[in-house]
C-alpha cells in the first residue's frame, strides 16, 4: 500500500459451495464502499478446511463473481497457503504470555464443559496457568489468554456499539493438536497482512468481532473498523431459503437476469440513496457509505427485481440481448436455422420492453423462428371462418406493396385496411396475430409483421389461406 491511510476491504468466502446471494451483496457493499472512498478491494478465499473446501466450489464462487462483474485489485488470496504465517503468529502470542499449551484431554473437556453449562459460564481450561513440564508428552491445542474482565467494546459502523463481557468469552483454540490454525486466528493474521482497514460481513459474524479484537489487541495491531450487515430474509421476514426459490447467483443468472441489474438490486437490498432506484455503477460508489446500510434485514422482493431488470433489459444494448437470447433457444433446444436468425434481431428490439427476464424475451421472441407452415393453435383455427379468411388475403394484398415495412407504416395500413372494410381491427387481429404466431406470444401486429420481414410474413398469411393449412 502507497497509502498506509487508504480504505482496504475484503471478502473472504469459504469455498464450500455455489456463490449465496448473501455473500454476492457483501462482496459488492465491499466493494463498492472501496471505490466510495478511493481504496482498494481484496478477495481471500478462506479454505483451510481442506475437505470441505473443493476446486469445483472454488471456481463456482469465481464463476458467480465474474458473471455479477465484481473482481478485486489484486491477485486472490487463499488462506491454506499461509498456515506457517498463522502459527508464527501464535509463536508470537505464546512469547508474550497471552496464548498458553492447552494438554485437556478430550474426557476431561466433555467433563468440564458438562460443569460449566451447569455452572452458568464458559468452558475455563484448568491448564491456563499451570506448567506445561506437568503435561507428560501429551497432545496439546494452543489457546489464546483472554481477559476475564471488563468488556470489549465493537464500534460497529452499521450496529453502533456493541459491547461483549470479558467473562463470557471463552479461550478459543487458535491451533489444534495437528497444528492447523482456526478460523478466528487466520482471519485476524490475513486480514493484518492483508492491511484490511475495514471489515464489513454478515452480521452472523458479530460475535466473532469481539475475539478477533482481542487478538488483534493481543498481538499489539491495529484493529480494523467492523460493519455487520444484516442478513438477507426471504419475502415473508424468514432467513433465506430455498422454499423462497434462487439463493445461488448462477440460478439468478439462468433464470434470466441481467448482472448489471442485479447489481443495482443487490445494492438496494439494505441500502438506498433517497428515492433512486435505478442507478449506474458510477453513482452507486459515489453514494455508497457502509454506515448508511440499514439495521433491520433486507427482503427479496421478486417484484422488485423483476421491475429492476425490465428497466435494465430496455435499455440494454440490442445485439448484447440477440446474442443471450439466441443461447437461450439453443439451450432449449429450439432449431436455430440461418434465414430465422435476422428475424430473431429484427424482434429482440422490438418485443424487449415487455420483458422482465431474458427467459421471457425468448418467449416473446419464439414465434419469429418457427418454420413454415406454421401448426396453428385451436383457438386461431376457430377465428379462421370463411369471413375473416376472405378480409385476411385482402389485407394480404393490402400489405403486399407497403414499401417501408416498419411499425409505423404497417400500423397505418392495417388500420387503413380495417376503415375500407367497415370493421374494428379486432375482428381480424386476433386471428392475424394467430397465424403470424402460430399461437405463441407476439407483440403487436406491426412490430410482428416487422420482425418477421415482408417475405415471411405473407408467407405465413398464405400457408392459412390455402386448403393444407
């Protein structure tokens, strides 16, 4: 660091599955809250346990920070790689009398642990202040030597101040008998090493914030500023989980949303700028401040997000949503011929407004790919009386030399076409909509008759009209 004064924050996730939105929101209030005020963003992956903590789980958190587009400003730390730096700190704390050689054996602590739930206090290891030359070669844990009393005092930025009691604290294990460091050790040292000013996490981590400060303390470091954020509850004030649906980024991803509107959403989930609900990354860090994040627990709101990512899709460039459309046929397995895919971009534009998801503009955007002749639903074969099959090739004939085949002119010549013949739009729309469609969703008739092109079109027109449809 240039500036030993600059803001530095981290997330740290444990690699032990999918990408929570949970976590994908601590990650951007971190990282947001480094380019509010000009400091920088870390990622360490905490796998020190090595059995839970697999590759596949490692890259799934990757994946779902890639695709949300948060990435950090230097190369990722992984925690297992610095267990000799963990244990020199412990060697630290041992030379200075505030970490002690527990020789407990596992009898004896169940013993003490039944007495002191008995007792109305924390386990209390009987070797704290006796020789370690008494333990005959037994296995040890290392201990930290906490103070008994007075209290220790979190200055939350998001909870305000939280104050723990000495004597409630135990002497939490900093390394086990193999010599593994524990978690509440390893993320006091990396965060040290790391130059971590600020720590902003799950508030399911605030009772950790006490221990972790007397270490800091106890190794003579600075500690860093604590934000405890609320966590994330379902739409009915219940935690998160998956009776409420997605609780994976990747599962937001193929359900259809875009990832800057995520962002925007994930941002608004315990915290807002006035009355803005759709804002660009720029103003998101220019307004974000870690202490404007609300107390109270953040609901997922599915209305709420849907409209956000309407707002995003409108505005999303249009051969950026062509191409996530297109993957998304393929990945339905619809047949993706050459002459449909120019349709499929005339459509996109146009059928985009009405989507909320990229799953619904596939939906909307089906009807331009299917091939002729179309299987038409029951309830268009029922509008196709002789009547409107009559007014529907001549309104073929009508449309036939539109010469700017666009919304605007065809509009004006459909409702041209329904003045001369003395009837509503209505009573042929809906049968024209059925056969430009063959029953799937559409837009409005001109904006299909747009994206289908005039070929196809009067193509689709005709294959009615004859005897084989």
């Amino acid at each position: 660091m240039t500036d030993p004064s600059a803001v530095v924050t981290r997330f740290a996730p444990s690699p032990t599955g999918d990408l929570h939105i949970g976590g994908a929101r601590t990650a951007l209030f971190n990282l947001l809250f480094a380019r509010h005020t000009g400091g920088r963003f870390l990622i360490r992956v905490e796998d020190t346990d090595r059995e839970r903590s697999t590759a596949s789980a490692v890259q799934a958190i990757f994946k779902g920070l890639d695709w949300l587009g948060i990435a950090a400003d230097a190369e990722p730390v992984f925690q297992h790689t610095r267990a000799n730096r963990h244990r020199e700190a412990v060697a630290d704390l041992l030379a200075l009398g505030r970490a002690y050689r527990d020789f407990t054996t596992a009898d004896e602590l169940e013993a003490e642990r039944v007495e002191a739930r008995a007792e109305g206090r924390v386990v209390r290891s009987a070797w704290r202040d006796r020789d370690a030359d008494q333990a005959d070669g037994r296995l040890f844990v290392v201990r930290f030597k906490g103070p008994h009393e007075g209290e220790t005092l979190v200055d939350d930025l998001v909870k305000g101040p939280v104050r723990f009691q000495n004597k409630e604290l135990d002497d939490l294990v900093l390394l086990r008998t193999d010599g593994t460091p524990t978690y509440n050790l390893a993320v006091v040292v990396d965060d040290h090493d790391m130059g971590v000013t600020h720590v902003i996490r799950g508030d399911d981590h605030l009772n950790n914030a006490a221990r972790q400060s007397l270490i800091y303390q106890a190794l003579d470091w600075t500690v860093p500023r604590f934000a405890h954020i609320p966590l994330i509850h379902g739409p009915d004030g219940a935690k998160l989980s998956k009776r409420h649906g997605a609780q994976a980024v990747g599962e937001f991803a193929g359900m259809g949303y875009l990832p800057e509107a995520m962002r925007n959403y994930l941002a608004r989930l315990g915290w807002g700028h006035g009355d803005s609900e759709i804002f660009t990354d720029e103003q998101a860090a220019e307004w974000f401040d870690i202490a404007d994040v609300v107390k109270a627990p953040a609901r997922l709101d599915w209305a709420k997000l849907n409209h956000v990512n309407q707002q995003y899709i409108r505005n999303a460039d249009d051969a950026r949503l062509t191409a996530i459309v297109t993957e998304v046929h393929r990945g339905r397995g619809v047949a993706l011929h050459d002459a449909a895919l120019p349709r499929l971009a005339a459509a996109t534009p146009l059928v985009k407004e009405a989507a909320h998801t990229t799953l619904e503009l596939a939906d909307l955007t089906l009807f331009v790919l299917l091939t002729r002749p179309l299987t038409l639903d029951d309830k268009t074969l029922k509008r196709l009386d002789p009547e409107t099959l009559g007014r529907l090739g001549r309104l073929a004939a009508t449309l036939a030399p539109v010469k700017d085949w666009a919304p605007p002119s065809l509009e004006a010549a459909i409702r041209a076409f329904a003045e001369a013949e003395g009837v509503g739009v209505g009573r042929f729309g809906a049968a024209l909509r059925g056969v430009l469609s063959g029953g799937t969703p559409a837009p409005d008739l001109a904006s299909a008759l747009t994206a289908l092109g005039r070929e196809e079109s009067l193509g689709r027109i005709h294959d009615a009209l004859s005897p084989a449809a």
